[in-house]
C-alpha cells in the first residue's frame, strides 16, 4: 500500500539496484535508506529534490507546496530531524512559527541526505 505511487516504487527500483550493484554503502546505511524509503512519502522525496537543486524545481510544484504549509512544514522538520538537511535558520528561531513556509527557506541537503538521493536515483 506504500508504495502505490509509481514515484515510490521507482526509488525503492533504484534502491535495490544500488544495494545489489553498489559495495561502497555499508549494510547498515543501505537499511536505513530502505527503510526511509518505506516510510516516506512521495511530498518527501519531491521535497529532497527540491533542495537539492532548487534551480531546477519546477516553480508551479514549489509554489504548490508552499501554499501547503499544513503538510509540507512537518515534512521539512522530519527531513531534518532524520540527518537529510541543514537547517539554514538562526537557532534561535527554530522552535518559532515562521510567516512563510519551510520550502521557501535556503535549505540544503546534508552529506547523508546527498547519499540518499543518489541511493534512490537513476
């Protein structure tokens, strides 16, 4: 039932190629992308791409999920409380409500969430 979008399945696709082809990521760190991918959904990885190039991101998509603040911010705060991203805003103001959405800030993909986009990609 997870996986009935055809986005998910096409990364748990990659992933599984990369776990049977690529020796370089340990059993432990292929597990947890795994895993990831199970319980992620489709907003979380399009929100990964998002960040990982900006430029790139189709701004209608963007747009769209900024006006869904309701879902996109907790997506946002799990991406960066699981080790995917760098969070781009001043400690201080990590615990406030922002006026605009979390997609709007510079945020970046961590070393890990690098790893992991590539795990679920071509």
């Amino acid at each position: 039932m997870r996986t009935h979008h055809a986005e998910k399945r096409e990364c748990l696709k990659n992933a599984l190629f990369h776990i049977a082809t690529d020796k370089s990521t340990d059993d432990e760190t292929q597990g947890f992308f795994l895993a990831l991918v199970d319980v992620f959904t489709v907003t979380h990885i399009e929100i990964v791409r998002l960040f990982r190039n900006r430029a790139t991101f189709p701004q209608e998509r963007l747009r769209a999920l900024d006006a869904n603040r309701n879902l996109t911010d907790p997506t946002v705060l799990d991406l960066n409380a699981r080790g995917l991203l760098n969070d781009p805003r001043p400690f201080a103001a990590r615990t406030r409500e922002p006026l605009h959405g979390l997609v709007s800030d510079p945020w970046n993909l961590s070393n890990l969430g690098v790893r992991f986009l590539a795990f679920i990609s071509e």
